[in-house]
DNA sequence: AAGTCCTTCAACCGCTGCGAT
DNA sequence: AATCGCAGCGGTTGAAGGACT
C-alpha cells in the first residue's frame, strides 16, 4: 500500500525558486507562521508542494539563517562532532547558530572530507590512513591480509588521489632522511596517469612492506593516549604509506604538527580521535540508546529536541571544556593545508 | 575562444519516527 | 493496537558557474 503522495505532483513547480516565490512563501510565513505545510503553498499562492515549501523556507529563508563561508571555529566544531555522532547532520547544525543541517552536509562533502583526507585523516573514521592500514596488516593473517590491505587501498585511493594529483608532494619513503635529500624521494613525474600510477605503486609497496615486516609498525596508539607525547614519528616510522608531511597533521595538528617541541597534549587533540568515539563502528547512530555519565539513557536522533543534553557546555561525552572546541593551533594546523 | 572538467550548493527523493485518531 | 498523515532527516542529483586545457 503506497503512501499518499504529500501534493499533486503534476500541478507543482519544481527546481530553482524565484524572488517573486520567495516574496509570497517569506510574506505568508510572517503573518502566518509555519504550522501545516502542506496548507502554506496552496494559502500563499504559491504552484510548491509543501516539502518544497518548508525546504525552502528552513534552508534559505529563514531571517536568522547565516549566509556565507563558514568560519574555522565553525569548521572545527563540524569535525569534531562528526567524529563523535558521523552524519548526522541536523545534531551538528544544531549548535552551530545560523547555519542547516544542509548547509553542513554540503560543507563536509564539499570541503571538509577532502581536508582532513589532505591532513591523512580518514573521514569517516577520523582515524589517520596510516594507521588503518596497519591495523589491517597487523590484524590479519597474511593470506587474507594481502587481499583486505588491496580493497582497503581501494577504499582511500580515490581520496589519496584526489589530494596527490592536486598537489606536488615531496613523498619520501619511510628510510629516506629528508635532510640528505638522498634518491629514495620520489620524483616528480611528467603526466597525471603516471603520477597516479606512481603513488598507487608507492602504496602498494609500502604497504607490502608493512605486512612483511610488521615490527615496523606502529603499536602504540598515540590518539588515544593522554600522556604519551605522540609525533609525526609515529607515523613516518609506521608503514610509511604516507608522506610525512602528511602524517604529521595525523592528530589534528596541534601539538604534534604546530608545535613540535612541546606537546601540549591538548584536550582538543585527544578527543578529536580517541578510540572511545572516533571509530565509525562505535559512532552513534540515530536511535540507539546513549547513555550520559550518570547512566541515564537518552536517545539520539530527532527525539533529541534540544542537542545540548550532548554537546553542553561542558561537554559531557567529550570530557573537554567548551573553550576547547576552539583550539587555534589546530585551527592554524587545519588552515595551512589549503 | 571554445570545449571539457570540476566544484558548489539548492533542491529533490525516499525513508523514518511521532502524534493524532 | 493499528493506521494515517505530517515533519524531519540524510543521501543523492543536477544546474550553474568557475577553472582548466
């Protein structure tokens, strides 16, 4: 039994709205408010199914709508909350001021995957590439590793490419020394097929050479470690699969990247990819049951009226404080990568 | 200058949960 | 308890404009 259709499909307008469109939805609104949706297009005169309508309204009419780009902080909270509850888009809208759930989807595939795949980052696990690479070699027998590492390489090649073949990277294998600058750093290569297979050559090889040896893998897990001061060494001394400029960015950047020397094992750092609530297995999805830290479940999607029971002030799940969110050597970290 | 490719983002689609009946 | 209709959500699409060749 189908569902009725939400309005004729045959006598509604479809595709861009027009100012004069806009003029009636907007006006209507305003003396009318927005309660039954599929009543406003036929009562503001408007040839809209009332979907289209409401759309419409809540992703670009509506005054306290925030146009424009979207400001590192705001980037930074995206991130970071995404790591914690994946795609669900109107939670994170939901506290940043202004903006839609739409906006941040679009936002997040158009821009902030390819970034943090630029910073090395999985964008769907937020864990480094690197690092799921080895968690493959080290976690299967060599029969079937051989195999996985192959479709996981599949599975990151497109975003490894995407940022390798936009950008000229120094790629230096995992014994090179760039100081000395010996002939182990790979060439420029002359056309874009060649590159692209070049650097599938470089992973792949690197790879093999993590499963050959897996000594050389990394064991710790300095994302999720609180005291252990983790490096780009970590990772260059890891599987090698990726350039060192770009594991060095494999935390977010901060402490490891921006400031070498110290360490700060900020906060920010370490719950944007701890092991409790980066990977996407354990993200939150909608409907499951979460429970705060006194035990007491609440429940995710929608039926979160108010988003803040999550992401209060004082950031319960993440055990952060909220000025936290705005870490600026991260955010310097982040914005050096354009 | 023209054609092609890429990026962005508004809009649509289908599904789900909730409240009313 | 079952059904219906609405609102909201996330995934996907396609038009438009910009960048590149």
């Amino acid at each position: 039994m189908g569902r009725i259709p939400c309005c004729e499909k045959d006598n509604v307008k479809r595709g861009q709205w027009t100012p004069e469109e806009d003029n009636k939805l907007s006006s209507y609104i305003a003396q009318h408010g927005t309660r039954n949706w599929r009543l406003i297009p036929k009562n503001a005169g408007l040839q809209r199914c009332g979907k289209s309508c409401r759309l419409r309204w809540t992703n670009y009419l509506r005054p306290d709508l925030k146009h424009g780009q979207f400001s590192d902080a705001e980037e930074q909270t995206i991130v970071k909350l995404h790591s914690v509850v994946g795609n669900r888009w109107s939670l994170i809208a939901a506290q940043l001021p202004g903006r839609t759930d739409n906006d941040v989807k679009n936002h997040w595939n158009t821009k902030l995957k390819k970034k943090l795949s630029g910073m090395g980052i999985d964008p769907v696990t937020h864990k480094p590439f690197s690092h799921l690479m080895a968690e493959i070699a080290t976690t299967l027998a060599p029969p079937q590793v051989a195999h996985l590492a192959e479709a996981a390489l599949g599975c990151f090649k497109d975003e490894m490419l995407h940022l390798l073949t936009k950008k000229r990277i120094d790629f230096q294998l995992q014994q090179s020394n760039p100081a000395q600058g010996n002939n182990t750093t790979v060439p420029y290569v002359s056309s874009k097929q060649d590159e692209k297979d070049d650097t599938v050559e470089k992973i792949k090889l690197n790879l093999s050479r993590a499963i050959q040896e897996p000594d050389m893998l990394p064991m710790n897990k300095p994302w999720e470690s609180t005291s252990t001061r983790a490096t780009s060494a970590n990772f260059e001394g890891g599987c090698g699969v990726f350039p060192a400029s770009v594991t060095g960015y494999h935390q977010y950047g901060p402490s490891s990247f921006a400031n070498e020397g110290g360490g700060s094992g900020s906060p920010w750092s370490q719950s944007m990819c701890t092991g409790s609530t980066c990977t996407a297995g354990e993200q939150v999805r909608s409907h499951e049951k979460l429970k705060d830290e006194n035990g007491e479940e609440f429940q995710g999607g929608k039926e979160i009226k108010n988003a803040s029971s999550i992401f209060n002030t004082d950031c319960v799940l993440w055990d952060i404080p909220s000025d936290d969110l705005i870490n600026p050597i991260y955010r310097d970290a982040f914005n050096n990568k354009e």
